[in-house]
C-alpha cells in the first residue's frame, strides 16, 4: 500500500514536470513568434535648420523717466500738467510764487539803467579829463555789478518755473493750486514712451553672446504676439551674487499693449545651424555612461552610440553617430538586439 502511494506521487510529479516544461517551451516560442513578427516605426535622419535659443525673464521700461520735483520750496500758483498726454521739452509743468523776486527784478533793472546813464556822460567827461579815473571806474563797476544782479535775480524766477526735461508723457499729477512745496515733494512722473528698454538678465556662461545690435524677441503676459528689440548695452561685469549679466535693449516701435513695468519673457537666440542632425527623442536609448540609438543597417538593427547636443520639444540634435539618410528606429527599442531583423510599420522623414 506503501509503495502504491510513493508510486503514484512520483508519476503526478513527473507529469507536472512535463506539462510545466511544455508550457515554458510554448510561451518562449509564442514570444519567439511574436517578435519575429514585430514591425516597428522608423525615422530617416535628413538635415535640417535648427536656431538655438535660450529664454529669460525681462523687464520693460520707458526710455526715460524722471519724478519731477521743484528746485526751491514755495507756493503753487499754476499747473500745467495734462495727465496721460505729451509735453514738449521746456514746457513750463507748474510755477511757483515769484511776484517778490519780480518785483526786485524790476527795481534791479531800474537801477541799472540810472547806472548805464550815469556811466554814459562818465564817459565823455573822462575824454576831458572832467572827473577822476577812480570815479569812472566806480561807475562802470556799478553796472557790472547790477547786471549780475539782474542775471542772479533771473535764475531765481527761472528756478521757480519747473519745465519738462525731455518729450514725454505726463503721469499722475500730486500737487494741486494753492500747495505749500518742498524740494523732495514729487509733483509727477514724466515718461518718454515713443521709444522703450527692455532690460534682462542672462547667465554668465552666455555672457559673450550678448553683443550691442544682438535681435532680441519677447513676449508679455496675456499676449501671445513676439516682439523685437536691439540689444544697445551690457553691463561690464557679471553680478557676483546672481552670476548674471546685465543687458538692455531699445525696443524703437512700442505697441500700445507694452506698458513699462510690465514682466517680458526674452528669447535670445545663441546660434543657427542649418544643417543639424535632429531625430525624436524617444529613439535616444539612455545607458549608464553613454546614449545609443538603433539604426538599420542592411535591414537589420545595429546599436550605435552617440553623443547629443541641444534638445527642442520632440527632437533631440545629434552631434555624432548618424549620417544624413540614416533609418533610426523609434518603437521596440526594447525588444530588439543587435542583428534583428526589422520590419517596418511606418517610416517618417522631415523636410529639410
């Protein structure tokens, strides 16, 4: 009965033994099968132009701006400030209080010109020896010194007339008629808009890239329109905290949708090449010191590495490895080996 027993197990275990191989030997021959039937996508490596661009953040400014404030406290007896339109250079923005200095003005000239009279009949009598040359000296410094007078009495006035320093557009007035002013009281902002800056920032390892007449483009928030801008100016040295260069740009045809202050995503673009090597980024095959692709050859894959340079949203640029014409396989990388036969699903190209 014993041995029944023992005989029997050991015939359900051989033939689980057998039926386990039968199945392994099955599977791997399905597999075997399905691979051989495998089709995979290609992709024929053609030239192409690819433009090198990085993007930083910028910052867009008015071409000139200035808070306007008085050289000398006083009263505001006139305004001339149009808010959000233009003024010409030397127009007169706000006055302030001047009747007394006019006034000595005035008296002053009079002064002088009793001077001028007297120093004329001076004149003729030293010809005669009619008065002393002390007397006639004392005259003629007489009317220099009033004509200074008169010169240092017309600056004054001049200083209580606040003038535009430049073309610009006048922002939001803060003084009204009547106010009391001081010389660190901001009565507007006055902003040269015709022409802007775009002032960024790029890092140091692009710092030669930056040249003055560099094309810059840009974009503002809520607005996908690209803008340009010419580089004018860099500063001459890398910032030690950021490790940034500092550069600026002249934009020379504002659209009304660039308002200074606004935030600026700046494109510069560091090199063009007409003919790289781009292929998809999924046939990159990454490994534990160096990339590969799979390109076929003779209808068959063969693992070449090689080295990649810049990378775009889809693409990938080859430096070395592919040749212009080249197949590269972009599906199944997983499951081909070196000298396996390839079938294709569909074969892409780009034009140049």
């Amino acid at each position: 009965m014993k041995f029944n027993s023992f005989h029997l197990s050991g015939i359900t275990f051989l033939a689980f033994t057998l039926f386990a191989c039968q199945t392994k030997t099955s599977e791997f021959q399905n597999a075997k099968q399905k691979l051989s039937n495998l089709k995979v996508e290609a992709f024929i490596v053609q030239p192409s132009v690819l433009e090198q661009f990085i993007t930083v953040s910028g910052t867009i400014k008015p071409f000139e701006e200035t808070v306007v404030m008085p050289e000398v406290p006083g009263r505001v007896v006139a305004i001339n400030l149009p808010e959000g339109k233009t003024v010409k250079r030397g127009t007169v923005l706000i006055e302030l209080f001047n009747d007394d200095l006019k006034a000595q003005l005035r008296k002053t000239q009079a002064q002088l010109q009793i001077a001028e009279e007297t120093l004329k009949r001076q004149t003729e009598l030293i010809k005669v020896n009619g008065i002393s040359q002390s007397d006639y000296d004392q005259a003629q410094l007489e009317v220099k010194s009033l004509t200074a007078d008169i010169e240092v009495l017309n600056v004054q006035i001049g200083r209580t007339k606040i003038k535009a320093p430049f073309d610009g557009t006048v922002g939001l007035r803060n003084v009204s008629l009547g106010a009391q002013v001081s010389t660190t009281t901001a009565l507007v902002t006055l902003r040269e808009v015709d022409k802007l800056k775009l002032d960024f920032s790029v890092p140091e390892k692009y710092s030669s890239e930056i040249k003055s007449g560099a094309k810059v483009q840009f974009t503002i928030q809520g607005d996908i329109q690209k803008y340009d801008a010419e580089v004018i100016a860099s500063e001459q040295g890398i910032e030690a905290t950021t490790r940034n260069l500092k550069a600026r740009a002249v934009i020379d045809k504002p659209s009304s949708s660039l308002t200074p202050g606004a935030f600026a995503t700046v494109e510069l673009q560091l090199a063009k090449i007409n003919e790289a090597l781009m292929v998809p980024t999924q046939a990159i095959i990454p490994q534990e010191k160096d990339k590969s692709i799979i390109v076929a050859r003779h209808g068959k894959a063969k693992f070449v590495v090689v080295k990649t340079g810049t990378r775009k949203s889809s693409k990938i640029e080859v430096i070395s490895g592919v040749n212009p014409g080249d197949t590269v396989i972009t599906t199944g990388l997983m499951f081909l080996k070196p000298g396996s036969v390839l079938k294709y699903s569909t074969i892409k190209r780009d034009s140049i």
